[in-house]
C-alpha cells in the first residue's frame, strides 16, 4: 500500500483500518496457527505507564519489533502480539500519586477523565 500524496479533509478510520487489514492479511503478516512454518513466538509485556514518554519506551520496543521483522523475513510463522492491557492499576497509581488523591477522593468521571489525560496526554 503506496502513502497518499494528499491527505483527505476527512479521516474514515473505519475505511482505513480495512485497508491496512487486508494489506496485512495479504501480506500474510499475522501470525497462523495452521502454517507449516516453524513458529518464532514474542511474549511482549505490558508497557507500565507511569511516567512520560521517552526514547527509551520506543527503543524497547524496537528492538523486538526488528526482530519479529527479521524473523518473518527469515521464514517463521511469527507471533507477536502487542501487550497493551496493563488492567489500569499503573495509571490509578500513577494518577494518584500525581495529584495527591486516592480514586475515592473524587467523583469516578473525572477520576477517569484524569487517568485518560495522563495515558493519552
């Protein structure tokens, strides 16, 4: 799949997670349980966000995304799932500990509305 040159006044997420979808499926980038290849499986961990973002966070998972690449290159049924479920508990802690509160301190939207701004930014 080529990039646009022009970027359309409207984004359609649905439209283009189909696209990137079958890009990838054609591609055969996911990881197939009935191949034949022999399997190179990643156990990525959950990203514990408690602070902000540096080069450091993008470096960790470089690093294993190059190898998931290397590997798929090199023949293997890679799987290699992306950890991203951390149940919330760092954000609550983190968000606490910012602010000085406990969650019960404040009405649970805008405790929500707080871990949300510290997740998202």
């Amino acid at each position: 799949m080529s990039p646009s040159h022009q970027l359309p006044k409207n984004y359609d997420i649905e439209e283009v997670e189909r696209r990137w979808q079958s890009t990838w499926r054609d591609e055969d980038n996911y990881f197939n349980p009935d191949s034949p290849k022999p399997r190179f499986i990643i156990d990525t961990p959950p990203p514990y966000p408690t602070g902000n973002f540096h080069i450091g966070n993008a470096l960790n998972w470089c690093y294993i995304d190059f190898i998931a690449r290397y590997k798929r290159m090199r023949g293997f049924n890679v799987m290699f799932p992306q950890g991203w479920d951390c149940h919330g508990l760092p954000t609550e802690v983190k968000v606490e500990e910012t602010y000085g509160i406990t969650k019960n301190d404040v009405p649970r939207e805008k405790f929500r509305e707080m871990c949300r701004d510290l997740t998202i930014g």
